[in-house]
C-alpha cells in the first residue's frame, strides 16, 4: 500500500519539477548579423596593366594597343622600341586588374589578392607576370594612385585560362579607414539594416533593443531613434566619445528577439530547391495545373489529403483553411506533387497577384 501512494507522489513531483523549470530561452539575434556601419564598404581598385612571359599565347603582334601598351612600357625602362619592332611579340597580353578593399578597411603598405582578366585577343594567361601597374579608386573620381600590382598569375580555372589571379598581388599606397562617425551631427553612427530584414517594424525594434540596453548610459535620454525603414541613428553617449569603437562593438552585440524579415519566396527550377518564408500568405484563389487543381477557399475546415487518396480524388486538394504558403507547399509534397510543378503553381499565385511576398525565379 505504501508502495502504491508514494509512486504517484513521485510522478505528481517530477511532472511538477518539469513544469516548473525555467525553460532555455529563445535564441536571439546579434544586431551584427542583420546590420552594417555606415561608412563600412567595400572600394574596388582598378587598372590596365601588361602580362609578360606567356608561352606564345598572348595578344600578338597584330594587337595594336598591347604592342603600344608594351612600347610605352619598356620607354619607362629606358629601352625605347618602335611599335614596328614588337610585331612579333606573342608573349604579352593587355589585361584588366581588379583588387577589393574590404568594408573594413586597410592600412598603407598591406597586401590584398588582385584578378586579372584579358581584355583583347590573348588565348591564355597561364605563367605569365604581372608588370607593376598603378591601382586607381573609381569611386574617388581623380587620378590618385591608391595600389601598385604586380606578380605571378595563377589560372583558376582551367576551362577559363584568359583570367587568372595574383595572390596578394596589390600592395597599398594609401590608408583606407572607414569615417564611421558623424562628428558634425554630434556623433551620430548609423545603423544599416539588410535588405532582407529592413522595414519599419524592423527599424522601430532596433531602435528600441538599442535603447533598452543602454538606458542606463542615456538617464532619459534615448540614443537610438529609427530614421527610416533600413537605417537607425545611434548617438555616441558622452563616455564613449574616446572609446567609439567599444561603443559600437557593445552595440552589435545587442540581441533581438525573431527579427522582422519580408515575406520571401525563392524558387530555383534547375536545382528543384524552393525557399518560402513562414510570415507568406496566400489569398482565396483556385489554381489547374496539368490534372491537379488546388482550391485555397475563405472557410471551412482545411484537411490534408493523403497520398493513397490523392487518386481517388481525382487530384483535387481543397485546404479551405490555408492561409499560409508554406501549408500548402507542405500539403504539395505530402500528396507527392513533382517540384516543377510546385514552382509551376507558385508562379501562378504570383501572377495572379494572390501570393503575397517578394517571388524571387532564378
């Protein structure tokens, strides 16, 4: 007897125990992963050099500006050549140079990997030598040397060998820090929202994250306020003026509970992958593709057919209750519908105007 009465207790306490224990709590989001720095982007580098040194499979003589390129070039080494001289130079390419600063920025004298790209008729880059050419910043729209390239080529890809790259190829010329603080607007760093997550609703819970984590820095003051649907003003709080950048690293770290995103679909027919995004509605519509009609109704019970019964149906699958798109693609798959026609039949509600979201084909 005394058996039978403490077992119950014990269950009774350990579902109790259960029920009463803190559960983890949900996993929140850096704003570092859904936010840049204004201020923080990439600059391109870019210039017109010559590769020398190729087994006869450069531009040849017949490329008038790679033979005048080349002149002028061994001009500068104090070797002046007529263009008539170079006709049979078949071991120089004119290429293209492309070099990335990264948003975060570089320092003089750091080295950063170039491409180059043959840009006339030569039929392959591999083991040839960059000559030292100047780097120009398009964005700067002047004529500063802002990196020097040069260096071995190495061809990627073998299919591909007009284009090659030089490892660590570009050395810098010029510091490239990002101003990421707006000193004239009483230093102000703006937030940068992605593009799959900016809206207003986002804005606003950014701003409020923000605030709430430094409410004690602030007193009554609030230092983030949203200024638009992707960018979001923070003010630099008047301890933090020599330490910006601990301000700013405290701030990405602040989390957000279930970021806002924009409905999304995205749908790859050549790979068969499709991406729906759980906040994708769809509107009441009926929609025949092949012998399959999906009917998506105001009300009523939805039900889910099952596969053995898909036949007897006749193909017909009427969740009457489906408001959101990734029910019914659910409801698709279980029924064994092919995934060409699933595209098929998203792209129709998209057309149709009953798919509410961003529709992404590739």
């Amino acid at each position: 007897m005394l058996r039978r009465i403490l077992f119950p207790s014990l269950v009774a306490l350990l579902a109790l125990a259960a029920a009463l224990a803190p559960r983890p709590a949900a996993a929140r989001v850096r704003l570092e992963n859904i936010c840049t720095v204004y201020g923080q982007h990439e600059v391109k580098l870019t210039g017109i050099g010559l590769v020398v040194g190729l087994a006869g499979t450069g531009d040849g003589g017949r490329s008038i500006p790679a033979i005048r390129s080349l002149a002028a070039a061994l001009k500068l080494m104090n070797t002046p050549t007529q263009v008539a001289e170079l006709k049979d130079a078949k071991n120089v390419a004119i290429v293209l140079i492309e070099a990335t600063i990264p948003r975060t920025g570089l320092r003089r004298g750091q080295t950063i990997d170039c491409h180059v790209s043959s840009i006339m008729g030569a039929k392959s880059l591999r083991g040839g030598r960059l000559l030292v050419t100047p780097l120009e910043a398009s964005a700067v729209g002047s004529d500063l040397v802002m990196g020097l390239a040069s260096g071995a080529v190495f061809v990627e890809d073998a299919d591909v060998p007009t284009s090659g790259k030089v490892p660590n190829g570009a050395t810098l010329e010029k510091n490239f820090v990002a101003p990421f603080i707006d000193k004239e607007r009483g230093h102000v760093v703006t937030l940068l929202l992605d593009s799959a997550h900016s809206s207003f609703h986002a804005a606003s819970e950014v701003a409020r994250v923000v605030n709430a984590e430094f409410s004690f820095e602030a007193g009554s003051e609030q230092l983030a306020r949203a200024v638009g649907p992707g960018v979001v003003e923070v003010a630099l709080p008047e301890q933090y003026r020599d330490a910006a950048v601990e301000f700013i690293a405290q701030v990405l770290e602040v989390g957000i509970d279930n970021p806002h995103t924009a409905a999304r679909v995205v749908v790859n027919e050549k790979t068969g992958v499709v991406v729906v995004t759980g906040e994708v509605e769809i509107s009441p519509v009926v929609v025949s593709h092949k012998n399959l009609t999906v009917e998506i109704g105001d009300g009523g019970d939805g039900e889910v057919v099952p596969a053995a019964a898909w036949a007897p149906l006749g193909g017909q699958f009427n969740p009457s209750s489906t408001r959101q798109l990734k029910e019914l693609v659910t409801a698709l798959e279980q029924l064994r519908v092919p995934t060409s026609d699933i595209i098929a039949i998203l792209r129709e509600l998209h057309r149709s105007g009953k798919l509410h979201a961003t529709f992404d084909d590739h």
